[in-house]
C-alpha cells in the first residue's frame, strides 16, 4: 500500500484553458484522477470532461492541446459541470503541476457558478524543487523524459493528469515512502492546529498575497504578517517540524486570525507596515519604531545633523541622507563611514564633548591614521566638505521621478484583482480600486514621509516596468 496516500484522498488535476489569465479566459478541458485508501484497498478511477469555453480558442492553443472550436462546441459549460466536479474535488488534496494555474483556473470558474471553492494544494513542481534542488528545468515535459513516463496523451487533460499520478508512484520507488511522505507533508505543511483555534478559521484563509493578523484572548493583535501565500504562510507558524520558538509561543497564544487579501506582494507589503504601526501588536518590534526614524541633513558648513524623518516636508526628502531607524543609528554609520574614506570625526562634529572641548587636538581617527587631517589643516576643509558629500551621495533620497503623484497597478496572479498603489515624493497615499479613486487620493490625500514605505515604494517602482504604471497629474 502507498503509505504516503493512507487515510487521504488525492486528486490529480489538470485543466486546458483558452489562454492563461483565468480572469479573462476559460476552461475547454479537465481531466481527474482520484487516488482513495479503504483500509489495504486502493481505488483509483478517472474522469475528465471538454468543456464549452463560451469564447473562441485561438489558434496557437488549438495547435499546442489538439482542442479545437468544434470539439468543445456540442461540450457542457463549466456551470452545468460545477455541481458533479465541487463533489468529486470535495475534501481532497489537489495535486497539479504549477498547481497555481490550475487552482486558479478552477476558483475563478467556481466563483461564476456561484460556488467558494478552496483545497489543500501540493504543486508537483514544487515537489520536483524540493526532491532535486539541483536539477532542472521542473517543466512537465522535461519530468516526463527524466522519470521516463511517455505514453500518455501530452497536453490533454486527463493525459497530464495521469502522468502526475505516475510521478508520484515513481518517486515512491525511488525515494521510499518514508522520504517522499517528509517531502509531501512539509510541502502541504500540516499544521498541529493551535489548542485554542477553531481549525475552520484555517480552512477559510485563500492561497493568496495579503496580510494576516493573530489575535490572542482580546481585541488587540499579538501578531501580524504578510506573504505572497496567506495560507502556506499561516500554516508554517503551527508546522511541528520547523516551527521557531516565536511560532511555539503564537501557537500556544492565538485563538483567532483574520486575513486581508491583496493584489500582490507590494499591497501586502504596505499594509503589513500600516497595521503594525497602528495596531502595535506585541510580536512585531522591528516594524513598530516609526517615531524614532531619521535622516542625515548637511548645514551650510556641510557638517551632518540628525533630522527626525517625520518633521522633513516631502518636497524637501531630496536634501536629506538616509533613512535610519534612529539618530543613534544614523551617528554609527557616520563613524563608520568616516573611519573608511578617512573623514574627521571632529569636523563632523561626532566625537566625544571631552575631545570636542579640547580645541586644538585633533580627532581621535587622525591618532590612529584614519583621518585625513581637517581637524589639523592638513587638509581643506573645503575639500574635506566635497568628500564628505560625495561618500553620502549614495544614500541620498532620489527626487521624485514624476510630475506629480502615480497610481502602480499591481494585479493578482490570477488576474481577479486589480489594486491602485498611490504614491507621491515616496509617501503612500493610499491604495484603491479605480483609476478615478486613485485620482481622488491624488487630490486630496495627506503627504506623510515614512521610512518603511519609502523602502517599498523604491523597490516597487524600480520594478514598474513589469507592473503597470500610471501618472495622475492633474489638469
């Protein structure tokens, strides 16, 4: 008997599709094999089923799955189909290869026919990864010819479906089931339910980007996280096998845990550091220091001060260095920097009162042949000033790139979400639905500098290229 599979059901799942947004495309094909355990039996059975896309299928994908317009004409729709297939998919653990798309395709076909359709996935390519790190590609195609499973119909669903179930058996043959069992269940990462959690609450939470918060036995969060998968994430803090001494605690603490979803990893991201900062929760510290946040500004004599970042105006952020968690924080990467390019302490007025008191002394770095000489006019202080700000440049925040404010548009992968990130001079004005929302923030939304949403929004919009973005300057 396949131990792995023991007191389990299993259904290996492929779809054709008319394309690959499941927002804007359809299904045309799915093909099932289910795998059952009854005691020492074992069941397989098969099913699959065109489907009537309600659109044309192009060409290119007639071409590559044999599918074509005629064969899916006379073919049920999905919604005649929903009722069976929810029942057959029911309380199984789907398998696909880049389970995602499949996953995807089928929520967002359920989701027509008026259905709330979830599962635990186990992504076949996922498990090649993990089995053989250092072998690849991980398509179907290239795991096909490596495990030697020709044979079946490529590119068909019930074919597809097929070779996965082979996949599995082989793998069985080559690790042992012990070894391919581990790699399963950490993929799946079955949680050990926290003692206080109704274990519907994880059953809710989607395989999708967002943010999540624990809650222990009042209205105040004690935790609050985000990731590109709310559930794999979620379920890894209660895994037995890999659960930090954090997780324990939070395992031992939550007794509930609301979720928001996103469009992607940039609105979990910003969201994560909302929530945090306001609802303060006790196991986040490191997102919690806003107030303590600063830059480094030069004055006239270009010597450094410390500026808190939430007093700096946004047209002014261009004129500042940094950000830094604190002054503190700022004050050592200023003594490193000098001890590296050979700036003087004393110039920069950074070292001690003591040593600051004794007006003719040099600098505590010059004794140690790590300053240029400024403080003993070995060197101009005017050339002194230009290194200074030369070294610092690179920490510089960048003028705004834009006329004015920008809505980036990041979509979920499967393309049934669409969210407005707005930004104006690196401040997060908000993040909407519409282009006209977006332009409304725009308008009217405060300007408020933070340094963890300045780190965001430089990374995100570094990216834009692969997103969409778009200016809202106003007429």
């Amino acid at each position: 008997m396949f131990g792995t599979f023991a007191d389990r059901r299993w259904v290996f799942v492929d779809v054709e599709t008319t394309g690959s947004s499941p927002a804007r495309e359809r299904i045309t094909e799915v093909g099932i094999v289910t795998v059952e355990t009854d005691g020492d039996a074992q069941r397989v059975s098969e099913w699959s089923s065109l489907v009537n896309p309600g659109v044309p299928i192009p060409p290119e994908i007639q071409w590559l799955t044999g599918i074509s317009n005629e064969m899916v004409r006379a073919a049920p729709r999905f919604a005649e189909l929903a009722e069976a297939l929810y029942d057959r998919l029911a309380d199984a653990i789907f398998v696909a290869h880049n389970a995602r798309f499949d996953y995807g395709f089928l929520k967002a076909e359920f989701a027509r026919a008026g259905y709330d359709w979830r599962a635990s996935t186990l992504c076949t390519v996922r498990l090649s990864r993990h089995l053989y790190p250092d072998r690849s590609p991980h398509s179907l195609d290239a795991i096909v010819e490596r495990f030697g499973l020709e044979g079946e119909q490529r590119h068909r669903a019930l074919g597809d479906a097929r070779v996965l179930w082979r996949l599995l058996q082989r793998l069985r043959d080559r690790h042992g089931e012990a070894e391919l069992e581990a790699a399963v269940d950490r993929l799946l990462a079955r949680p050990s339910t926290p003692p206080a959690l109704p274990p519907e609450q994880l059953d809710a939470i989607p395989h999708a980007p967002g943010v999540y918060c624990f809650y222990g036995a009042n209205a105040h969060p004690i935790y609050i996280g985000k990731s590109v998968d709310l559930k794999a994430r979620v379920l890894c803090h209660f895994s037995n096998d890999h659960a930090s001494g954090a997780d324990l605690r939070l395992s031992q603490e939550v007794q509930r845990i609301e979720w928001e979803q996103t469009a992607g990893e940039t609105g979990a991201l910003l969201r994560e550091a909302e929530l945090v900062k306001t609802r303060l929760p006790a196991h986040n510290i490191a997102l919690r220091r806003k107030r303590n946040q600063a830059f480094v500004a030069l004055d006239a004599d270009s010597r450094p001060r410390f500026v808190a970042a939430a007093g700096v105006a946004p047209e002014q952020l261009h004129e500042h260095y940094g950000p830094f968690s604190s002054r503190p924080s700022a004050r050592r990467f200023l003594q490193e920097l000098a001890a590296e390019h050979g700036l003087c302490l004393k110039t920069m007025k950074l070292e001690g009162r003591a040593r600051r008191a004794a007006v003719d002394a040099p600098c505590f770095n010059f004794q140690i042949h790590r300053c240029l000489g400024a403080c003993t006019g070995e060197e101009p202080v005017e050339e002194h000033a230009r290194r200074l700000r030369e070294v610092l440049e690179a920490k510089r925040v960048p003028a705004w790139p834009y006329a004015g404010a920008v809505a980036l548009i990041e979509r979920e992968p499967a393309g049934l979400r669409e969210d407005l990130h707005v930004f104006d001079r690196w401040c997060w004005l908000g993040t909407v639905r519409s282009h006209d929302a977006a332009a409304q923030l725009a308008a009217t939304a405060p300007r408020e500098f933070d340094a963890d949403v300045y780190r965001i929004a430089r990374k995100a919009l570094v990216a834009a290229n692969a997103l969409a973005l778009v200016e809202l300057v106003g007429d």
